[in-house]
C-alpha cells in the first residue's frame, strides 16, 4: 500500500488553516485548489449569461458530471444519474413513487445515516411505511443476515448503506445483495455516501436493478450541493414528489392532461438549485484524471494511513485508542471503508482535547471517528500522533 502526497494541490485550504490537520476527511475533506478555480467560473458564467445559464448546466455541465460518476461507478449508460442539491431530496422522492393506500414495506439495517432514519422513524409514527431493521453488529455476518432477510418476507424498498457510517464496516457484496432479492420488483437503494470514490465500485453487472445514492459532499472533495442517484431504467417512472426540473426540455410546450416525465434519469430530478458544487465536482473529476488519480490509488491511501496511524498508536498505549478498541476489525483481510472508528466512553473527551491542539475528529456517542483522505500526507499523519500523545496520552 502506497501513500500519495497531493498536498501541494490543497494549498488554499491548508493556508486558510495552518495547524489543522484534517482527521475528519469522512466528513468535511478538504477541497483541491481547482474547485476554487470552478467556483469563480460558475459566477462568471451567471453574470455573462444570466437565466441562459441553465442551457450550459444541463447542456455541458450535467453531462460531465454525469460521465465523471459513471466512470468511477463503470456504469454503462450516464443518463441514468440525476443530481440534486442533497440526498434527502432523493430519499422523498424514491417514497414517493409506492402505492399510498398501505404502508410501504422497507428492509433497512439499523445503522444507516440519519437522512434515512430521522425520515422512516418520522414516517413510522403516521403508519405510512412498515420498517424491518436488521442489526448490523455483528459486522462479521450482517451480510449473510441481511440476505436471508431478503428472502423471508416481501418488500418494497430495500435501503442498505455501503459503508456503515458508524463504524467503516461494508455491507457485503453489491452483486450478491442483488442476489440475494428473489423478486424483481422491490427497490434496492444503495447509500453509497461512504463508498463513492473511497472505494472502488463496480456496478456494471447490476446497473439495471440497484439505485445509487451518493454525493460530493465527503470523498469526492467537492463540497455541499452535488448529489446524485443513479437510477436504474424502468423503475419510478413517475414520482410524485416532482420538480419542474423533471421536464426541463419540455417546457415551452403546452401542459397535456397529465403530468409528463422523461425516461431518463431526468424524471427524478426537482426544481431549481445552485450549481456551483456541480462546478466544483466536474472540476475535481478533470483534476484527478488529469493527474491519473483512480479509486483505487485513493483507497490504497487511507488504508496505508490508517495502517501508519493505528501502529502509531499501538506504541502509546491509549486508553480508548488501542487496536482493541476499534469496532471495524483490522487486517488484510478487512472490509473496511477510509475512516477508523473506536468505541471509548472517552470519545467525546478526546475529540474536545484533540480540537485544541487543531487535529480535527469527531465522535457521535462513544464512537470516536478518524477520517483519512488524499489531502494529508504521512508527515500529517506522524504530527497527529505526535499531538494526540501530547494531550490525551499524558
């Protein structure tokens, strides 16, 4: 495993912040100089064209965001990606296209971000959908659990993230989740949020069955605003929940009797938004192809952080940061996404002593979160050991 060192491409987010070193790169990564670059050119491009800005978005712009994506997902057709400015916008709008007169039937794990649960548990006190959670500790054989739920009852929507964001464990094999669905007809929605450009995924097998959420927000550095759901052919074809973006092409001809929707992935589209993280987000794809960058190369690279981070902290001796401590196990054998996570009643302890000495983390009850992306280099790595064992090691 072979660390890069980009961080020359990430001047103006290290100069912004000298001292920080970025550990939360599951959440927040740092933005490569070149989105700077395509965040001034979405303001010119508004202040020379104005309202005609929007025959360049989805002309050129939507086009290259969608080749980027497909791409790095081997996805063989990129008019099936539609974009939005979140992935909630998405989640409503995949509710929306079931029956409304019984409650959608939903087989989750009980571990997906909260876009997913704060929604489904708010939707469960109505009765508007019937959720069947299955645990996802132990990580060893959620997989094999999770199939077998899959077969023993009849679902319409099945929500599964990628990469659990509660602990960097996977979910199992794309391919055999698939197969693992007897029936045809049930949504599968993949939440890619911690997969997408942290690990190599290839979906040209199963493009025509799975839905893929995932955004720009984390591993593709590109910022707020630029989320995206593939969406597999024949599945929604009308959504209720829709936008006027939805029939963008079709607008100067009079309405019909009903409401129209392309074929495409344009049906899951909404309604007016800000397109400079799609500025950003095709500016990183040119960037790092460019610079050959592939998934691979990206993962390869947390993986030899992490590596370097955890035998850092094995010599320390830390009490709620030793191997042990980690709920993801770790070893060449791992499936494991580019964050680490521990289980400590310190976490929010360490991550308050960390914060003062500008190593960024975070933990969300006692699950302490390290994130390692392509903006750090070893040199990072060694200065946060370096100041972990300062102030939570003494």
């Amino acid at each position: 495993m072979t660390m890069l060192d980009l961080t020359t491409h990430f001047a103006k987010f290290r100069a912004a912040a000298p001292e920080r070193i970025n550990l939360a790169a599951h959440s927040h990564h740092d933005w490569p100089d070149v989105t700077f670059t395509a965040q001034e050119q979405c303001w010119h491009d508004a202040a020379q064209l104005a309202g005609e800005k929007w025959d360049l978005v989805f002309g050129e712009l939507i086009p290259l965001v969608q080749a980027g994506i497909a791409r790095h997902l081997q996805l063989p057709d990129p008019s099936t990606i539609a974009v939005a400015p979140n992935t909630h916008e998405f989640l409503c709008r995949l509710l929306s296209c079931f029956p409304s007169n019984r409650p959608i039937r939903i087989l989750t794990s009980d571990a997906e971000f909260h876009t997913a649960r704060r929604q489904l548990e708010r939707l469960e006190e109505d009765g508007l959908v019937a959720v069947t959670r299955v645990s996802a500790e132990p990580y060893e054989t959620f997989a094999e659990r999770f199939h077998t739920a899959c077969g023993i009852d009849e679902y319409d929507l099945i929500f599964l993230s990628q990469v659990f964001f509660t602990s960097s464990a996977t979910s199992g094999n794309l391919k055999a989740l698939v197969e693992a669905v007897p029936s045809q007809e049930p949504f599968i929605v993949i939440d890619g949020y911690h997969g997408f450009m942290a690990r190599p995924t290839d979906l040209s097998e199963i493009a025509g069955r799975i839905f893929y959420l995932a955004g720009g927000y984390k591993y593709a550095m590109a910022g707020e605003g630029c989320c995206f759901l593939h969406c597999p052919p024949g599945y929604g074809p009308r959504p209720r929940d829709t936008g006027w973006f939805a029939d963008f092409g079709s607008l100067a001809v009079p309405p019909g009797k009903s409401v129209g929707y392309p074929r495409d992935a344009g049906r899951f589209l909404g309604a007016t938004f800000d397109p400079s993280g799609l500025y950003r987000l095709a500016a990183v794809f040119d960037w790092l192809t460019r610079e050959g960058i592939t998934v691979e190369q990206i993962h390869c690279h947390a993986q030899a952080s992490m590596t370097l981070f955890i035998e850092g902290l094995a010599l320390e001796h830390i009490d709620g940061l030793r191997v042990a401590d980690l709920i993801t196990p770790w070893g060449a054998k791992a499936q494991h996404g580019n964050f680490l996570t521990f289980r400590t009643p310190r976490a929010g302890e360490i991550e308050a002593k960390l914060a003062k000495v500008h190593v960024h983390c975070d933990h969300r009850g006692d699950r302490l979160r390290f994130g390692f992306g392509i903006c750090t280099n070893a040199a990072d790595v060694d200065q946060a050991l370096a100041r972990i064992r300062r102030v939570v090691g003494s």
